[in-house]
C-alpha cells in the first residue's frame, strides 16, 4: 500500500518558521502573506464583519473595540495581518479573488481613508499603557520618522517646565545648576568612562540641552536629561529616572494624546491589533492583583474619562479563550465575582468576530494535503470510501457530532476527533507552533510509514502537545507535569515491563518490529486516557469506554472477528488497571466508562511497607473468598463448618458442601465425602514449587487405582503465571492495607490530603485487581479462554473436572460464572443420583403439599377417585400430582391414578405380604430407580397409597394418625378391616345427623373410617359434658313442677332421647377399634321424634346446658298457689303451664322459651299483688328501715314498705328478687328486714 508521501506533496522535515506568523511579520511582506492565506466562506463573513465595525466607528466618530474570537489553529494572527493589509489599501490583499465581494462591498468608504494600522505583539509588557504606548511610538517612529513625539509621556510635561525655568533663570544659571546636580547617570547596561575629560565632555550645554529635548523616547540622551533636571529642580520625581522605561500619562489621557497625534499624522482612524492579547493577561493570571489593575483598563480602549479623541481608535483583540476562565481557579471568592462583573461590563461593550474551527480542515486541505496528482487524488478518494465504510460506530467516533463525512475527506489522515482534541488540548498551552504547523509536524513523521487508508490515532498527539510549549497558568503547569510524570514513570514503565522492550528501543529500532508495534499501540491508548484527563470536556475524548478507545485509535487494535476489538481494549485496560491505581473501570459491564486519575502521591511505597503479608496463606485466602463471591456466598468466620450451595434441582432444593484445600494433601477421608450430600473439592491455581496441577492428578489417581469410591467431585485448575500470581499478592497487601486502621501506619509518612488521595488510588487499584483476578479465575477454572495470558503455559490442565466414583461421568460445564458451573457440576452428579426424580416446573411449596394430600385422601373415598379442586389449589396441583404419578389433573377436577397401588404391591409380593413398617415404604420409593424425593413428599405418595389402599399407621400397637411431616420410620402400614355396608350406610346417615354433616359423604375406605371416628370424637368431646348438663336441668324442672310424679310415663318419654344420646356417646367412647364405631352408630334405633328430638337438643345444647330454672321463683309461685285468696288461680296456671312445658319434646315446645314465659308470667303475678297490698299501718316500726346512700352515689332503686302483711311480703321480696337479678355482680345492696309477730 502506498504511505503519505507517495500521495501527498510532503516536506523533508519542518522548519522553524513553517506556518508560525507574528503579525508584525506577515505586514512586513505582505505579498507572501496574501499568497498563504486561505479565504473560507466562514472568514469571509469574518472579514465583512470586521470591516463593518471600522466603518462604524468612522461613522459614530467614537472608539470601538472587539474580540477576535478563535480556537487554537484558527488563524487570529494571520487573519489580523490580512485585515491590516485591506485597510493600507494594499493592492496584493485588495486583489485577492475570494476577498473581491468583501472588498467591492466597502470600497466605497475605503478607498479615500487613511488607517493607522498599528500591530501589537504584547508578550513581556509590564503595564498595558507600556504596551500601547510604547508600540505606538515605536511603529510610528519607523512609519514616519520626523513626527513629533506623541504626548502621552508624563517627561513631555518635565520637559516644559524645564524650559520655563531655562527662560527664568537665564542659561548660564539654568545650566551650571544642571551640571552641579548632574552625577553621570550611566544608563542600565552601560559603562562607566573613568575619565575627568569623559565627565567634560557629557557638560551640559545649551546645544545639548535642545538635542535631550527632542531625544526619542527610550534613548540615552532623554534619559541622561530627564535624571539631571530631577536631580537639579524636581527632586520629588525621581522615580522617573529609576529605569530606562518611559512613564506614562494615564490610559485616558494617553489614547486622547494618539488620536491628537494619528489626527496631525493626516490619519481618519487609529487600529489597533492587539495580537495575543489574551494569552499576555493569561501568563499572569496567578497574580490577581495585576490582572485586577490591568482588566480594569481594557474597557477603556472603547469608553473613556477622556473623550477628546478626534480620530477614533479601533481596537482588535485576539482571543481563544474566556478570561474568566483562565483567572477562575486563582482570584478569590469576592475578587473573582468583582473580577466577572468586569468582564461582563467588556463584553457588552465589544463587538465580537468568531472565526470557527470549520475553517481548519478547509485550511489544512489547502495548504498541506495536496494530492501529488489526479492518480494519488483518486487513490486517496478510494481509500477514503473504504474508511467511512467501517462500522457506523467507529465511524461516528471519528467524525464527532460537529464533523461530517465530507470534513474527514478534507482532514485525511487526520480525523475529526483528532483535530478537534489537538484544539482543545493545545488551547491550554502558550504556544510557539500553529495547528498547521502541528499537523504537518505528524505528517512528516509518519510519511514513510502510515500507509493510506490508515488514520493517525488520536494518542498520537500527547507526543507533540506535551513537548516544548507550556501552559497558560501555574495550576495547569503543574497538572500538565503530573500528567507528563505518570506517563513518563509509571504508565510507560508498565507497558515496557509487559512487552519486554523499552521505549528507547523501539523508537531506534533496536528491538522486535512486532514487540514495537505492540508497545506503540498500548501507548496509544494510555496517552488517550491521558489527554482525555487534561482536556475532560471535549466531546471525542468525553465519557470514554474500550470500544471509543478502540474507535478513536481506529486501527491499532486488531482482532479476528470485527467489531470485538472494545474487549480487546478492556482486557488490556483491565490488566494495566490492576498495576495503575490511576486508570479507573467504572463497573463490570461490557463497555465501561474509563478514565485516568491523576494524582501526585507515591503508592508503591506504602505497598513496599506491607509486603510481609504476602504469604501462601493469605493468597489461598483470597482467592477462596474471590471463588465464593462468585459463588454468591457469604462465609461464616466463625463456622467450623465448610460453606454450603443451596440448588434447586428439577424443583427440589439441595445442597452440596464446598472443600477448598490442596488436591494433593487431602486423606482419602475427605476425599471419600460423606453421606448425604455432595462434596466439592476445590484446589487452587498456585502451589509450593516443585508442585504442579499433576501432583494433584496423581493422589485422585490414587485414591480410585485403591478402590475408593467418594461422594465428592474435584475441580482442579490450571496454574496462573509467575505475573498472575505478582498481581495477586500485590491484591493480598491491597487488601491488608485497606483494612481497618492500616494505612494511616503505612502511609504515616503522608498528609492527610495525600492520604486520603492514596486511599482513592489504592482501592481503585485493589477493586480493578479484584477484576483482574475474577477474569484470571473464570480462565484458570476452564471456563473460558480470555485471560489465557494470566496462565503459566508449563502448568496448565486439559481435564479441569474429575469424580470420585467411577460409574459418574462427569461433562465439563459450559458456564460463564462460578456460580453457574458449581451448579451445572452439581446437577450432573444428582441426576447420576437420582435419575427418576420428577421434574418439577417450580418448587412444591410445603403448604400445598398438605394441602394437596387432603384433597387426594378425599378423592380415595370416592368409589371413581375423582374429586372437584378448589380454584387456589388448581395450579399446585397440577404441577405437584401428574409429576408423582398420583393424580391427572384436569380443569377443575382430580382423578386418581393407580400407578403407587401396583407398585406397592409387587414391593408386598416381594416381601411375602406383611405389613410395611413407613422406613421400607421409603425405600420402595426409590426402586427400581431413585427417586430422591424431598421428605414432605415421600409422605404425599404415602399416605395416598395408604388412602387408596384402605390401610392405617399403627405405631406400639397402638393407631397412629399423622400427616405431611409427621410419619415416624417405625410405623406399620396395616390394612384396615371395614364394617359391613349396610351398617356403613345406617352409621354415616345417623352420623350426618347427629356428629357432623360431612360425615354423610364419607365413603367406605380406611381413610372414610377414621374421619367419622374423628367427627364421632370431636362430638362426644364438645358435647358430652352439656349433655350430662341438660339431663339434670330437665330432672330438676320435672321435680319442681311435680311433673315426674304426676305424669311419669310422659317424663320418661321426655328424657329418652337425651339418655340415648348418652348411652350412645358413653359407648362409642369406650370403642377401641373405628370399626365398632360404625356398628355401635348403626345400632342406634331412634325413631323419627327421637331422632328430632336429639337434632333439637344437639342444635340447642350450649344455651340449654347453661340455662337457670330460677327454682326459688318456682317454689314462690308455689307458695301463692297454696295460700288461696284472689291469687291462687292465677299461680296455678303459670305452673301448669311450665310443667306442660317440660313434658313436651324440645323440637315441639323450646325449654328456653318456655322459661322465659314462666319468668315472665310470674313477675306480673308478683307485681300485681305488690300492688294490691294493705294500706300502711300507722303503728310506728320498733326498728325503721333505713337506706343508707354511700356519698356522691346514686341508688339504682329503694324500696321502702312498712306494716306489710305476709302475702304482701312476699310479693315485695320477689320483686327485690327479681330487680336484683337484672343487675351484674358489682351491684351492692344494704337491706333490713323486720318481722313482728300479730298481737
């Protein structure tokens, strides 16, 4: 392939003044000047605009300033020289032919005036008036030799008085006095003459006098004059002959005294072109208050205290960069905000003309990237046509969001991100070299071998900024040189030690070309990281990642597939990383943002304090804790024990114990595992030499060639590099010195800036070592390929995965994480385990399990074993039953399957047919293959096949119910005798009735058994104590009311279906087999009032039992029935009426109700006698009664009656009876009662 040269038309080298214009130069010939200039369309609008505030100022008749504003490269000098020469009139820029609108334009009011055009180059001005006035003079005395001096010297105005002195006191007074004052000045720089007839020869004379006056400002003679005369006459102004510098006026008067001057020179405007105007503010901008004093004068060019300026100045300033952004970091808080108010002021103030970094490609194409000929033209095009046909990515890094695919035709070999970096990053810098000059510098170098197609990387530029030029202030310089010095002592070093050249070598080509070519490429990407720290906010260098890197390098990186060479570049970056605290990763994604921190502190020292820790011990350490992150485990220090993987397997939760240790100085104990769960032993990537990889093969060899068979697998793994294992101790220490306290002991010898900036390099260096190792693992382990180079070649494994029991094959897992392949390896060692293990789709949740084994003993008792499910269980149950061969499950419904009954069965044939103990069931489980089932559903298939089999649990001889989790080993599965059907039928419809409603449906089964002994004993254990409880409440209401022995026949009746319902119960709990429940049930023979009757009572039975007969009522009722009178009558119905009530069946007539009548009835009875008592007497009781009221209470009632007789008496009692038992227990009564006897 052809290279630059043989395309383009390149110089040997480049000289020193290539492309550098000073603007007092290029005026000096302007024809060379006119012949280099290139007019873009942009600059075009530049020179029009310029022009236009010249004319402004003509036509205002006032001063005018404005900003030149530009990047670097975009040619401020050289547009100003061209500027100046359209303003002389010069015929060579007037005949331009890209200038010809501009020119045509204006020449209406350029032709007849006349400019003073004065160029400024302000580099080493004390004092801006220094700088104006002085270049003024200068200029003008070359320009015009014979004009007078301009009147902005503050000697002008010694001068005069001198001479009114002169007149006054005569010449030979004037001038003896000069000559005594005089003591030979010598001016600086001069010699001494030594001489009396010197001294003689310097007396002032009259003809000297008048040459000293019209002496040009600067000469000895002036000097000489202005001292003698301070000395002689003006003793208070001798700071005026302190130096060989003019003074001057102040800048208000002094640019009214040069328009006067320019006004009398027969010029229509003074302009100025300040050049480099901002880079001279900027090389003091540490020293806040000169740029305080000095700022504060710029506005002045355009407004003044002094507006006696008869022709108008124009002023022009070159900038490149906002002031505010080069004195922001220096002045203070106040002085910055004061210092931001000035500039605000000036911008208002001045017009500003911006010449755009689009111009450089145009520039650059014109002036330096001149095919050769119409070949090399078409040669270039094609090469450039395959460039923009790479990746769209790539190709958008190189064109930035401001270049176009046309701006990287006319930069070619440079690239949009290139120049635009080269601008931003040279901005920082005073520079003696231009941006053409700067390219064609990298062009020249690269001539003879970047051949065409190829881009010049981005990297390449730290060379060529970072040499020769230095930066506007003090705080870039020194971040300029920190960035030089990680480069030069640290970056550099790590890439030579790497490639095993250094860099010296390469460049005079005494070394490997291709060693070269790898270390120059790695340069590259390291000198990005750098720029992209100097200049962080230029869009091709900003949020960088391995793929930009790799982009914005284009062809640095090679890889065999396209477009993968993003992770080419982070396994490098990855690598250098972990040696460089500075370079930072910022995550584990596949194309992380990267960056270099720049810092000033020495790490490597605070590391070398701690290396003791560097032991075997500790690397083991680490790379165990490395292995269990990626496992996703958290260790217990404190646990003797090994840490353990949880797995879900085909649905099922296992665990497997994790061994780390060295292979082979293992026992074969623990080699063996044990039983239960599955051991993996893992080794690692390192040992004590001699050792290697093999002397741990050969104890595995040794263990299986003796005959052992272990429960364990063994995951062996390649050995990392002597390098590898540096980078890992290197980690260990990181690791120690981060703990705790530990780096304030070893790093004591810092500050606590620079500790606290030491913490930050060591933790990124230790996270991205961290990294490193992860991927050096994930390789060493054999999981992948892409650390290969972290491997020893003379100890590596093809076998990386072994087992201990030889009928095990084992598959090496194709995984990407630690985790993944623990898991694979585990899965592969179940499944050799147990091969008949259904796989669940999910793991069966505990509680749909006992649920899910309810609804299959349910479906056991249905002659069809089908039962409908309940919406919330649907899912689980189909997941959990066809999966265990139990059930099919449908829509809505479950059929049973008969799948565990015929296999049990041949298990029963085997074993002679005696009943299983739930240990041998177990065991059957796992044949003819294992099964592995979890406990919970071991127990699902068992007592399902125990429901469908009509068996029950007997443990000691004794029945034994239990559920999901709750079968014991030991217990016999027996099979159930079942009652007769007939009495089957009679018991589960007395059941129904009597015992629970549900108990109706059971079908004949074992499991259909021991529910209705289940509901049978729930019932006599609710309900046979009330039971007992109601018999006695209806024997004492028969008593009461005489009934029984009235109407004994009818009393028996009433207590006979509760006595049947007694007997029952008292015989069904004597029952010791479920069997004889049924029979026991089916031979209570209740007819149909009875059985409504036991219905009654059981649905009644809790009131019924708690129910208060009120005895004491009765027995008062009874009384008034008995003692005759009005009445009597009346009590005797309400008896007869309670004692009806008590002989009729409760479904007839209710107790309860009943009761509340009889309560009722009586009260009335009570009331009405209370009611129709005597008058009181009016016989003075022997004792009053008293009512006694507790203070701040109220009484609820008082019932104060005297002289009562004895039925009146009693009807009073019982209405105190009755008040009484309305109120709750916390009631309190006083009461006296008094009985006389009658007279």
């Amino acid at each position: 392939m052809p290279t630059l040269r043989d395309i383009f038309d390149l110089p040997e080298h480049v000289g020193a003044g290539d492309f550098v214009l000073k603007l007092t130069d290029g005026l000096n010939v302007p024809a060379e000047t006119v012949r280099q200039y290139v007019v873009t369309p942009q600059l075009l609008k530049c020179f029009d605009q310029a022009l236009g505030v010249v004319k402004s100022a003509l036509d205002a008749r006032t001063s005018k300033g404005a900003y030149l504003h530009g990047s670097f490269g975009s040619g401020k000098s050289h547009f100003m020289a061209m500027l100046s020469l359209l303003l002389r009139n010069d015929p060579t820029a007037r005949g331009k032919p890209e200038l010809a609108a501009v020119v045509s334009k204006h020449n209406a009011w350029t032709r007849d005036k006349k400019f003073l055009v004065v160029p400024y180059h302000l580099q080493g001005a004390q004092s801006l008036e220094a700088a104006l006035f002085g270049g003024y003079a200068q200029y003008v005395a070359t320009r015009h030799p014979t004009a007078p001096t301009p009147g902005f010297y503050q000697r002008e105005g010694i001068f005069a008085d001198a001479q009114t002195l002169r007149a006054r006191m005569g010449d030979e007074a004037f001038l003896q006095a000069l000559n005594d004052a005089d003591g030979d000045p010598q001016p600086t720089g001069s010699k001494p003459t030594g001489s009396k007839w010197g001294q003689l020869a310097h007396q002032w004379t009259a003809a000297r006098f008048e040459a000293g006056l019209v002496a040009p400002p600067g000469s000895s003679d002036r000097f000489r004059l202005v001292d003698a005369l301070t000395r002689a006459f003006f003793t208070t102004q001798k700071q005026l002959s302190a130096s060989e510098q003019e003074l001057y006026t102040s800048l208000d008067d002094g640019l009214s005294a040069m328009s006067h001057h320019a006004q009398q020179l027969g010029y229509d405007g003074i302009v100025l072109f300040l050049d480099e105007f901002i880079l001279w503010l900027a090389s003091r901008a540490a020293d806040t208050a000169w740029i305080a004093r000095e700022g504060q004068k710029v506005a002045k060019l355009v407004e003044s205290g002094n507006a006696d300026r008869p022709v108008p100045i124009i002023s022009f300033m070159a900038r490149q960069r906002d002031l505010r952004e080069l004195v922001g970091q220096h002045l203070p808080g106040v002085e910055q905000l004061s210092f931001a108010d000035t500039l605000q002021w000036w911008e208002a103030r001045f017009d500003r003309v911006n010449l755009e970094d689009r111009n450089l490609p145009e520039i650059a194409k014109k002036r330096l990237l001149r095919p050769r000929g119409p070949a090399e033209e078409q040669h270039l095009k094609s090469a450039i046509d395959k460039l923009l046909g790479q990746q769209p990515e790539v190709v958008q890094t190189l064109l930035t969001r401001e270049g176009d695919q046309q701006m990287l035709r006319d930069l070619y070999p440079f690239t949009p991100a290139l120049v635009q970096t080269l601008i931003a990053v040279s901005s920082l810098l005073q520079r003696e070299r231009t941006a053409l000059k700067l390219m064609l510098q990298m062009l020249v170098e690269r001539a003879d071998r970047l051949e065409i197609g190829e881009v010049i990387p981005v990297g390449d530029l730290f060379d060529v900024i970072a040499s020769g030029d230095e930066p506007f202030t003090h705080g870039i310089k020194l971040f300029f040189e920190q960035a030089r010095q990680l480069w030069r002592r640290r970056l550099l070093p790590l890439l030579e030690d790497q490639h095993g050249i250094t860099w010296s070598e390469a460049e005079a080509g005494a070394s490997d070309p291709k060693k070269a070519a790898a270390l120059r490429n790695d340069a590259r990407l390291l000198k990005t990281l750098v720029l992209a720290s100097l200049a962080p906010e230029v869009e091709a260098l900003k949020h960088l990642t391995p793929t930009k890197l790799a982009a914005l390098n284009h062809g640095t990186i090679r890889t065999p597939v396209p477009g993968s060479e993003g992770i080419a570049v982070l396994t490098k970056l990855k690598r250098w990383a972990g040696q460089a605290g500075e370079i930072k990763i910022a995550d584990d994604s596949p194309n992380p943002s990267v960056a270099l921190e720049i810092a000033q502190v020495d790490t490597d020292t605070i590391l070398a304090n701690a290396l003791s820790f560097d032991t075997q011990g500790n690397r083991q350490a680490e790379v165990r804790q490395l292995l269990l992150e990626g496992l996703e485990l958290t260790e217990v220090v404190s646990s003797l024990l090994p840490p353990e993987l949880d797995l879900v397997w085909r649905g099922s939760r296992r665990k497997a114990e994790i061994l780390f240790g060295n292979v082979r100085e293992q026992s074969f104990d623990t080699l063996k595992g044990r039983e239960g769960i599955w051991r993996i032993l893992v080794d690692f990537p390192f040992d004590q030499p001699p050792h290697g990889p093999q002397d741990d093969v050969a104890r595995l060899n040794s263990f299986l060639d003796e005959g052992h068979i272990g429960r364990s697998l063994v995951w062996l793994p390649s050995f990392l590099s002597p390098n590898a294992q540096d980078q890992l101790g290197r980690l260990v220490v990181l690791q120690f010195v981060l703990r705790g306290s530990h780096l304030d002991q070893y790093a004591a010898h810092l500050s606590q800036v620079d500790r606290e900036q030491a913490r930050m390099l060591l933790t990124n260096q230790r996270d991205q070592l961290r990294q490193f190792m992860r991927n050096a693992l994930v390789t060493a382990y054999g999981l992948n390929h892409l650390a290969d180079e972290a491997l020893d070649s003379t100890q590596t494994l093809e076998e990386h995965f072994y087992r201990l029991d030889p009928s095990l094959t084992i598959r090496p897992p194709v995984a990407a994480t630690f985790k993944d392949a623990f898991s694979k390896l585990l899965e592969q060692a179940l499944d050799y385990e147990f091969p008949a293990h259904p796989r669940f789709d999910l793991e069966p949740r505990p509680i749909a399990v006992k649920r899910l084994a309810e609804v299959l003993a349910q479906a056991a008792q249905q002659p069809g074993g089908r039962v409908e499910l309940e919406a919330t269980l649907r899912d689980d149950a189909r997941r959990i039953a066809p999966k265990l061969e139990l059930a099919e499950v449908g829509e809505a419904a479950l059929q049973l399957r008969d799948d565990w009954s015929q296999h049990f069965a041949r298990c029963l044939a085997r074993q002679s047919g005696h009943d299983p103990t739930v240990a041998e069931l177990r065991r059957w489980l796992d044949q003819p293959e294992r099964r592995g089932l979890r406990e919970d559903l071991q127990d699902l298939v068992i007592l399902t096949w125990l429901a469908r089999t009509n068996r029950s649990l007997y443990r000691f001889g004794q029945l034994f119910r239990g559920g999901v989790g709750q079968l014991p080993d030991d217990c016999e599965a027996r099979e159930q005798p079942l009652p007769d059907a007939a009495d089957w039928e009679k018991a589960v419809t007395l059941g129904g009735e009597l015992l629970d409603p549900l108990v109706a449906g059971l079908y004949r089964s074992a499991p259909g058994l021991a529910q209705f002994a289940q509901a049978a004993r729930k019932r006599i254990k609710d309900s046979g104590p009330l039971l007992a409880a109601y018999l006695r409440l209806i024997d004492q209401l028969l008593a009461l009311t005489h009934a029984e022995s009235l109407l004994p026949q009818q009393a028996a009746l009433r207590k006979g279906a509760a006595t049947h319902l007694r007997d029952w119960f008292a015989a069904l709990e004597a029952a010791t087999a479920e069997f004889d429940l049924i029979t026991l049930s089916a031979r209570l023979d209740l007819a149909a009032e009875l059985l409504a009757e036991a219905k009654a009572v059981f649905g009644a039975l809790h009131e019924l039992a708690r129910a208060d007969l009120r005895p004491s009522l009765i027995q008062h009722v009874q009384v008034i029935a008995e003692g005759g009178g009005e009445f009597a009558s009346p009590a005797s119905g309400i008896l007869a009426s309670l004692a009806q009530a008590a002989l009729r069946y409760e479904y007839v007539d209710g107790l309860l109700a009943a009761l509340a009548r009889f309560e009722q009835e009586a009260n009335q009875l009570l009331a009405a006698i209370a009611r129709r008592q005597a008058p009181p007497s009016t016989e003075v009781a022997a004792h009053p009664i008293h009512v006694p009221v507790q203070p701040g209470t109220a009484p609820a009632r008082c019932i104060d009656q005297r002289g009562l007789e004895k039925t009146a008496a009693l009807a009073a009692l019982a209405e105190a009876r009755a008040l009484l038992e309305s109120l709750n227990n916390t009631a309190r009564v006083d009461m006296t009662i008094v009985i006389r006897d009658a007279e």
